[in-house]
C-alpha cells in the first residue's frame, strides 16, 4: 500500500491550492480516499473524501464551500482543491484510505500516506 501526497506550499490569503494524493499498490483498489489535516497545537480533523467507484463525496461543513475533493481513477489520483484559503487553513494535510466499504461507514481510514505542508501568509 502507498499513497503519498503532494501539492503543498507557502501561499497568501485568497490563494488557491490543489494537493494531489497519489495511490498504488493495494491502495488504488481500495473503497475511497479522504483528505484530513493537522494545524499546530491541534488534533487531526476530516477535511473530506470520496469513493472510487461512484465518486460519493463527503466534506467536513466547514470547509465544503471552499475545498473540493476530485478523482482521477485512470491516474489512481484523488486532488483537493482549496479556494480562498485562509490563514487558518495553515496545517500538514494528510491522505488516506478506507479499504473497504466497512472502513467508510466507519470513518476508519486503513492506510495513512505522509503529508503535506501548507501554509497560508495573512
């Protein structure tokens, strides 16, 4: 299983960003893939995912009018694209997936790739 995610960076408010999470191995047959995030200080949250076959997404409320998770199943790639990002968008993000569909009704992803860094300057 590998999935690794790419994309980060140093942007101003207001900017935009797509992170890529590219899979292989078991992880390209697997259920989904979600995006999660961790800010200094703070616990690691759900941002949003999406399933292979039917691309069902999920999005954390916060966050769903800015970010959009998208798949590629020929590039065994699920992207995140974030708009109008804000400082406190500031975080290592993370990709990982749910195995199976007992994983995702469970929101127990099975598999963690490294993450990315992305920072936003005010």
């Amino acid at each position: 299983v590998q999935l690794q995610a790419f994309g980060g960076g140093l942007v101003q408010a207001g900017d935009s960003l797509r992170l890529s999470c590219v899979t292989s191995g078991r992880a390209s047959s697997s259920y989904g893939v979600g995006w999660f995030r961790q800010a200094p200080g703070k616990e690691r949250e759900f941002v949003a995912r999406i399933s292979w076959n039917i691309g069902r997404t999920d999005y954390a409320d916060s966050l769903r009018d800015r970010f959009t998770i998208s798949r590629d199943n020929a590039k065994n790639t699920v992207y995140l694209q974030m708009n109008s990002l804000k400082p406190e968008d500031t975080a290592v993000y993370y990709c990982a997936v749910y195995s199976q569909s007992g994983a995702w009704v469970r929101s127990e992803p099975t598999y963690w790739g490294q993450g990315t860094l992305v920072t936003v300057s005010s």
